[in-house]
C-alpha cells in the first residue's frame, strides 16, 4: 500500500465517528495498543523535541526501506505516533519525500497539523523526513 | 454578566480558563485600537502635524493612566513590550552593571530568571516551604548573607497562584540595601498594585494579563533609578541630540522608549485599565471561583494538588494520579475547555516537586461557576475515557 493509500485508510477509518469524543477514544486505544519500544532508545538521543509529553523515536533501515518505531508517556500522543508509523513505516526514503505532509490535513487532527514550537507530533513528522533525507544523500 | 462585554465569547461558545496566559478582550479596548487606526493614525514625538498631536496626546494619557492604576508618577513608566522586555530591559540597562548578584525564587516563571543569567549574574534562589510559600525567615537570613543584591520576584505564581507577601518581602530587602523588582505579571488583573505604599523599586506588568492587547507592557521604576538608568536601545524619538562623536538622550522615560512605540496598543491599554477599575467586586469573584474550583477538584478521584495555603490567587494547578497532563488537556479541549498543560515555563519548581506538568485552571472576571461545573463534568469524561 502506497503512502497515499494509507493515509484515505486512516482518513476512512476516522471518518466513522461523527463524535470528536469517540474519535479521541479511538486514537487513545491506538495509544495503548502501541509496541513497546525497547529501553536503550529511551534516551536524549532519540527524544523528539517540543513535546507537551515525552515521545521517543527510534528509525532504521532495512532491506532499503525505512521503519519507524516510537514510545510516549502520554496516551494521545502515542495514538497519533501510531498514525504517524502506520503511515510511514516500510516504505523507502524518496517516497516518503515525496509526500507532501499537507496531505495529513485530511485527518483533521489538529496535533499533527499545527506546526507550533512546542508541538511534538509536528517535530516527530519533521525527524521521520529528517531520516528520509539522510538516507537518500547516504546513497 | 460581564460576558457580554467581550466579542470573543459572542462568535463562540467555549469555556476559557487559561487566563493566565493571556485574557479575551472587551469590545471597548478594541474600539479605541480601531479609533486610532481609522481616525488619526499617526507616529508620536515626532513633527508638529494635528495628527501626530493627536496621537501624541493619547499616547502619553494612556502612560498617565497606566501610572495612575498601579499609584506610580507619570515619569515613572515605561512602556515596554510586556513584563519579559520589562526584566530585559531592567538586566541590561541597570543590574548587569551595579549587581554580582540577583536573589530569586523557586517559583519564577523563566522570564524572571534567564535575563538575569544572560547577563552572567549569579542567582540566589529562594526556597520554599511545603506549600509553595517564602517563609519569611529563611528569605531574611539570605538576603542578610547578601546585602546590596538585586531581588526579583513574582507578586503571583503563574504555575501555582502563590500570592506572595510582597511588601514584607520588600521592607526586608530595604533593610539590607537591596533594591527589588516585582513581576506583576499576573497580579494585575487579580489584586490592587500600589507602588509607593509598596515601596518597591521596580515592578513590571503585561497588558494582555490584564484584558489589554498583547505586545505592550510596562516597567515601573522610581525615577531616581531610572535617571542613573543607561538606554537598553537606540533609535528614534529617545535622544537629546546625536553627532558621529557623542550623542546625549532623553530623560526617563523616553529614554528607554527607542523608534515607534506600539501606539494603538498603549491606547488599548488604558482602555482595558478603565474597564478594570470600573469592575465590582472582583477580588470577592476571584476568591468565590478559586475556592469552588478547589472544592469541586478535591473531590475527583486521584486529585493531586500541589499547595494548600490560602494566599493563592488567579490560578490553580493539579494532576489526576497516573494520568498525563497532555491527555487530560487535548480531550478538555475537544470539549471546547480551554485549559493550559505542561511545566508554565517554570521548569525549576516543576523538577523541584518531580513532575513533567500540570493542568492549571485560570480565572478572569468573565468566568461563571457554570465554567467551573462545566469543566469538572469535562474532567470527568476525560478520566473516564483515559482509564
């Protein structure tokens, strides 16, 4: 599944709850249903900045594709970032360049799209395309 | 139902309690912004047009009046960008040069602590007592151990609500040399400022606290200190006379007031002051919300509170026991409840009690006890809903 496919899925599947409550009790259980994320990448190293609570964002490559795994301490987040890797994960560095990240508009989920200083779902999005470049210039 | 006097609550239906941070504003500070701007918009000090006399004369009646509400002279008064260019100001143009040393607080919000350690000042840090509270005693016999410091300290904790004591603070202080700024951020939409009865040799303010427009604020000085004062910038409009070789400045306090000043702002500031002043009853309102705020709040499973001292005004903060602050905040705003989360910016008390945040409750006189209701029902939701 492409990128772009995987964020109409997420899209579709929110789209299913005319209530924000019952949307915000989905991401939550996404939250909760997060993989563990091994000890060692809980540290400053791998910490995303500007956060209201504590993420940490684990990348690697693998067979030349990029995988994201993530831990946060506060159960929204750990909901979006669950978003974030579905979206993201297993798919190489210049597809995720090429996806504009306007198109997560479409998720109407004010955490990722606002871009404030203290947000840290934005700077989450900003290391997993951080990553994305590093890889293609490794090349 | 003094609501109805701020057009924001008018185009929505949402429960504001972050008050702390900045207030809405009545309609009438923003006529009087939009009065300037479509009647005689115009720079000040400069020229001899109508216009720019006009706009002069507001300008400096507007000082006069912010003076006037805080008991300072005219002269006294600074117009800044708000309390955090006020400390600015006050670190770069006196204390860098006259202190070694500035004694604080735990309880400092950062704009009361990094422009003093931008300026390689050593800080001497009160501590505080199991309710958040400066106990007279240990803050005297600090001081005493460094006389002729320089003191700054908040009149209200934005993070707790702390009112503290201080014109007590100041006397002791006086009495070993020190000199004192008060950052009354968050005092001055919350208790009545006198400067002189204070004694107190500084103190700064923020209009948008107080139901004014943001980007202006002020700095209170006694004139004798601001006269041995040096300019924080140069520009226009501050100066006596200027050569490539020497150039001589204005008096307190155009001195410190360098190119054009935020003129619509100063002039929404007074009007927010005069809309103030005119309120009844405001300290009783403030004491009814914080009071049924903590009694509906104590009886929340897990409540955690971090002060139980009386002396607390504006705002009140707490967790809910293994819940995060984040998640408590995004689903109150889900429900249209505007509430802040996360350390206030004042990181050093958040480590000293071992917490990563806290969701606090601010109060202006806008708010009802309906708000309060309405939130612990929002609270309610979110807890459930998260355990």
């Amino acid at each position: 599944m492409s990128i772009h496919e995987e964020i109409n899925l997420i899209h579709d599947e929110l789209a299913l709850f005319d209530d924000v409550m019952d949307k915000y009790e989905y991401i939550i259980e996404l939250g909760g249903e997060l993989l563990p994320l091994d000890e060692q990448y809980k540290t400053s190293v791998y910490k995303v900045q500007g956060c209201q609570s504590q993420i940490w964002l684990h990348p690697y490559e693998k067979e030349g594709k990029l995988y994201f795994e993530a831990d946060g301490d506060a159960l929204i987040a750990k909901g979006l970032v669950d978003i974030l890797i579905r979206i993201y994960s297993g798919h190489t560095a210049e597809e995720i360049l090429e996806t504009d990240t306007s198109q997560l508009k479409s998720l109407h989920l004010s955490e990722i799209i606002s871009s404030g200083r203290q947000n840290g779902i934005a700077s989450m999005l900003k290391k997993i395309y951080d990553f994305a470049k590093k890889v293609k210039n490794a090349r | 139902m003094h609501k109805d006097d701020f057009p924001f609550f008018q185009y929505q239906d949402i429960i504001y309690l972050d008050n702390a941070a900045t207030t809405q504003k009545p309609q009438h500070v923003l006529e009087v912004m939009n009065e300037y701007y479509t009647r005689y918009c115009a720079n000040t000090h400069r020229g001899s047009h109508d216009l720019g006399n006009k706009a002069t004369q507001e300008y400096e009646d507007a000082r006069r009046c912010v003076a006037e509400f805080i008991g300072a002279d005219t002269n006294e008064l600074v117009f800044t960008k708000g309390t955090t260019e006020s400390i600015n100001l006050l670190a770069s143009s006196y204390v860098k040069d006259n202190f070694d040393t500035v004694i604080l607080s735990e309880l400092e919000h950062h704009s009361n602590i990094l422009p003093w350690q931008l300026k390689d000042l050593h800080l001497e840090v009160i501590s505080l007592d199991n309710n958040l509270n400066i106990d007279l005693n240990v803050y005297e016999s600090l001081v005493q151990k460094h006389p002729k410091s320089f003191i700054a300290i908040t009149h209200i904790s934005n993070s707790f609500g702390i009112l503290n004591p201080v014109k007590e603070l100041i006397k002791i202080a006086h009495k070993y040399a020190c000199t004192v700024m008060i950052d009354g951020a968050q005092a001055l939409a919350h208790v009545n400022i006198d400067v002189k009865e204070l004694d107190v040799d500084f103190y700064a303010v923020s209009a948008h606290k107080a139901y004014g427009p943001t980007g202006i604020g002020a700095l209170y000085g006694k004139y004798e200190l601001l006269q041995k004062m040096n300019p924080y910038q140069g520009g226009g409009s501050m100066i006596d006379d200027v050569s490539f070789e020497y150039s001589t400045f204005l008096n307190p306090p155009f001195r410190f007031e360098a190119g054009t000043q935020a003129i619509a702002e100063a002039i929404g500031f007074k009007a927010a002051l005069l809309y103030l002043k005119n309120i009844q009853g405001l300290q009783k309102h403030d004491e009814a919300m914080l009071t049924y705020a903590k009694q509906r709040l104590q009886r929340l499973e897990g409540v955690e509170l971090y002060t139980q001292a009386d002396n607390v005004c504006g705002n009140i903060s707490f967790n809910i026991k293994g819940l995060h602050h984040d998640d408590i905040g995004i689903l109150l705003s889900k429900q249209n409840i505007m509430v802040r989360t996360g350390h206030h910016c004042t990181l050093p008390i958040m480590k000293k009690l071992g917490l990563e945040g806290t969701v606090r409750l601010s109060f202006a006189l806008y708010n009802t006890q309906e708000d309060i209701d309405k939130t612990i029902q929002g609270l309610q939701k979110a807890v459930g809903m998260l355990r």
